[in-house]
C-alpha cells in the first residue's frame, strides 16, 4: 500500500458495531485512530474524546483530511459506495463493513475507482480469518475429508427488530437476511471450497411489515421491501455443491452453521460470525472420518483471539486476505441468487476470485505487535 507504520485510521460511522472494531484496532499498534465521524457529531466527539489524538470531523472533512490514509467504512449498507467513493477520489484506501455496496453496479463503481487511484480496497468479512474457518480450511485442504463434494449454510432468526432499536435498514435495500448474515457464510464456502460459477436461488417474503421490539420506538411499525428467506445452490468451480439458507423467518435452528462433505469425511464449522471455537485449545471445527466420531479439532490456523477489525491489519501489512475483490465475488454471488430467486433461472457470475493465502496460526500476541 506504501503506507508507513502506523497506519492512521479514519472511521466514518459509529454505531453498534463500531465498539467491536475500536476495542481491536486500539490493540494493534501498526494502526492508530486519527479522525472519526458520525452523522451524529456528539456521539462523533464523545468517541474521539476516549481516544487520545484523535479528532472529530464530518464525513467530508475526515475523507479529504490529509492526516488520515484508510478509511474505516462502518455506515450503513446504502451509504458504502458514497462513502468509499469520496475516500478514493482523495487517494485513501478503503476497508468497507459488508457488503462492500448496497447493490453490485456500485460495488463495481467502488472497485474500478480504486483500481484507477491505485489504492486498495478490502471488506468484511473478517471472521474467516479467525481460527475456526481458517482450522476447517485447513483440514480440507490438507485432505482429511477427501476430495469435497457438498457443503451447506444455515443462519435463521424471527428477524432484527427483535434486539435493534433501529432495524430499518435491516428491510430496505442492501438488507435482508441474505447481505445481512449471507456474507459471513458465504465467503467461509469461497474460502473452504472456493470461487463460484453459478447459483440458483429461491426466497419468500412472510409478511409486509415488522415490528420494533425495543429502544425508543418500541411498537412502531416498519415496512419490509425486501425477501426475508432464501435458500439456493451455489456450484463451485471445483465441481463442489454448496446449499444456503438465510432467513428472517424462522424462529431457531438445530442446522450446524456450516458443514462441508468429502469423500472421506466431513467438518463441522464453528459460527462464521465469529472467529473460533469456544477456547484457545479447541477451534470449534469437528471432524468425522470414515469408521470414526466426531472428534474435536485444535486450532491449527488463523489468528487467534481476533476481532472485527483484524482484517484491515491484515490489510495494511500487504497480505489483504479481506479483499475487495472478495467481497465484490461475495456480493455477486448474493446478488445472483436473488436475481435466479426472482427468474427462476440458474444464473451463471461474472466475477471470479483466488482464494487468499491461508492465515498461520498467528497468536494474539504476533498480530497485535506484543
């Protein structure tokens, strides 16, 4: 990237999932916080004020802010492209929340202004990165399960206004379960199995509106644009068959989160929503052979205790596992499936992606500079 260490970092946008990326990145000192912002200034100066030097400033001040050189993209889904956009055309690079855009034209128009700049991009994503899909990947890759032949993904829930104050986006565009949660299941399927060359798709929508469960608008009611249940196939290049289900229609699930089938075995993968098993010695990966149980996997690859936001340290040391062009495969692939969903088609991608190196076992202590 030709940055020089530390990297200072801008953050646009600071709501709930901001805390998880500051807690991480305040931990690794080849980053430090130069600027933050928010559409809400005094939650923008109440977060700068906890970090030292760093400042508070509108979107437009910290994008074209020559003390900051990635911006950390953590609105919501229809303001991603708006905002990388800015950040490149004022040479910075980017490291989006996902999806990388609210819709693949814009992620497109994200990816070719960077590539013009010259500036990377990368985008969660960055749970894979963690001990859990990196241990599985490790294992099929190592062929413990044989040749791969199937895998499958299950994220349900009753929906976010559950839990969110403000679950609107949550069923508008860019949203749904699909770019919701799919992201997290479906760049662990590219990782373990690798890029996709086409999808058929199914989705369902259960009702208009939803309900704000909590928080100030308790009981107001929300309109729903968008499906909230699909399920499709995604088929491999390597000839492996991969099944999704994502939904906010459904009130629990007994479905592993990931399961992946070879010839010879089968892994059980750990949520992708987060990075590893329950403790340092056991990265939640089970694996069954041939004539054998399910035995319990230690972590044999991936960072270890990471959080949100180790991504874009893997970005600013070169590596970029947590790439743009992930993403851009990812948001084709989800897109595509919604579109074979509303045809009835299969629907063969344009994109295509080399799966990243694979992370070393990589402990706390190395990625955070201790």
């Amino acid at each position: 990237m030709g940055l020089t260490h530390p990297v200072r970092i801008g953050v646009v946008g600071l709501g709930v999932i901001s805390r998880q990326y500051l807690d991480t990145l305040a931990q690794a000192p080849l980053v430090r916080f130069a600027a933050v912002a928010d559409l809400d200034m005094a939650r923008a100066r109440a977060v700068a004020n906890t970090i030292p030097g760093c400042r508070a400033l509108t979107t437009a001040e910290l994008v074209a802010d020559p003390e900051v050189d990635v911006v950390l993209n953590l609105t919501i889904p229809a303001a991603h492209a708006e905002v990388a956009l800015a950040a490149i055309a004022h040479g910075k690079a980017v490291y989006n929340e996902k999806p990388l855009a609210a819709t693949l034209a814009d992620a497109r128009t994200v990816m070719d202004a960077a590539a013009a700049a010259g500036v990377a991009v990368g985008g969660a994503p960055d749970t894979v990165l963690g001990t859990g899909v990196q241990t599985a990947r490790a294992a099929v890759d190592g062929g413990r399960i044989g040749a791969p032949v199937s895998a499958s993904a299950t994220w349900v829930s009753a929906g976010h206004e559950s839990w969110h104050p403000h679950p609107d986006f949550y069923y508008r565009a860019g949203g749904g379960p699909l770019l919701d949660m799919g992201p997290y299941y479906v760049t662990s399927l590219v990782q373990l199995l690798g890029p996709v060359e086409a999808v058929s798709g199914a989705a369902s929508r259960s009702r208009a509106e939803r309900v704000i469960a909590t928080g100030p608008r308790a009981g107001e009611r929300i309109g729903v644009e968008v499906d909230t249940h699909l399920t499709g196939i995604l088929h491999h290049g390597s000839g492996a068959l991969s099944t999704v289900t994502m939904s906010f229609d459904a009130m629990a699930s007994t479905a592993a989160p990931i399961e992946v089938h070879g010839v010879e075995g089968s892994l059980r993968v750990p949520d992708p929503n987060h990075f590893g098993g329950p403790s340092a010695s056991d990265s939640g990966v089970r694996l069954h052979v041939r004539g054998g149980a399910w035995d319990s996997l230690p972590p044999s690859a991936g960072y270890v205790d990471a959080g949100r936001g180790v991504g874009l340290v893997d970005l600013v040391t070169g590596a970029g596992r947590a790439s743009g062009a992930m993403a851009l495969h990812v948001l084709e692939i989800m897109t595509m499936l919604q579109v074979s969903a509303d045809t009835g088609v299969r629907e063969r991608l344009t994109t295509t992606v080399e799966r990243p190196a694979p992370v070393p076992l990589t402990p706390a202590a190395v990625w955070q500079g201790r």
